[in-house]
C-alpha cells in the first residue's frame, strides 16, 4: 500500500488512503483523504480533499477544497476552487460548485434565518427562472 511515498522536500502532508497524494514530492500542507485523493499533485499546497478518487488530476494547485467521490477541480493547476458534492467538476478559479445535477434545491438550515449575501456583500446579478 502507498500513499505520500515520493516526498522529498514537503512537509505538514496528511494521506490517508491507497495511493492519495502518492506522487507529492513538493507539496505542503495538503490533506488527503480517500483512496487515490490528490493521487497526481506534486507541487501543489493547502488543497484539502475528502472522497474516493477526489481531486486526482491535480498536480501544481493551490488552496482547493475538495469533497464528494469522484469530484475534481477543473484544471491540474486550479486555485481556490471549493467543490462540494459526488461527481463534481469545479467551474474555474475562485469559484464554489455545491451539488451535482441531481440537486434540485438549496435550503437554509429554518426558514427566515439565512440570508444569501448581506449588505456589506452583495450579489452583483441573480438569474431565475420562474
């Protein structure tokens, strides 16, 4: 069984999982959990991946949040994209992807206590279809 066994020079790395992180030679910070999770990341730092084959085709990325099997970033050089969800794939840099095409709604935890956005941060355009 391998996991995190080509590092050379990162540190603070956590793989729990056959094969996670098994390619990261350089890359700090990482936390990889699931079997082959963050498998190609080599340079890569501060990604965090929890699920199943979650994140693999990362390879120099930075600051990802991954979670749900099978979900990956859209690209192996992706920054600071947050994917939630089972068979995922994020939609760009600093953007959040939360659900796959079988969710059908979001929903606050009781009705009328949370808010989508604030008055300090405003959402600049909100699509709907009636």
């Amino acid at each position: 069984m391998t996991a995190l066994d080509a590092i050379t020079t990162g540190d603070d790395n956590i793989a729990i999982g056959y094969d996670s992180l098994t390619n990261c030679t350089e890359g700090s910070g990482n936390v990889a959990i699931g079997v082959e999770s963050l498998k190609n990341c080599t340079s890569g730092s501060n990604n965090v991946c929890v699920g199943l084959i979650c994140g693999r085709e990362i390879t120099t990325g930075c600051t990802n949040v991954i979670v749900g099997d099978d979900s990956h970033p859209s690209a192996v050089d992706a920054n600071n994209q947050i994917i939630i969800g089972q068979g995922i794939t994020g939609h760009g840099d600093h953007i959040a992807v939360i659900g796959n095409t079988d969710c059908t709604a979001w929903h606050p935890s009781i009705d009328n206590n949370d808010d989508l956005g604030s008055s300090d941060y405003r959402f600049n355009n909100i699509y709907y279809n009636w």
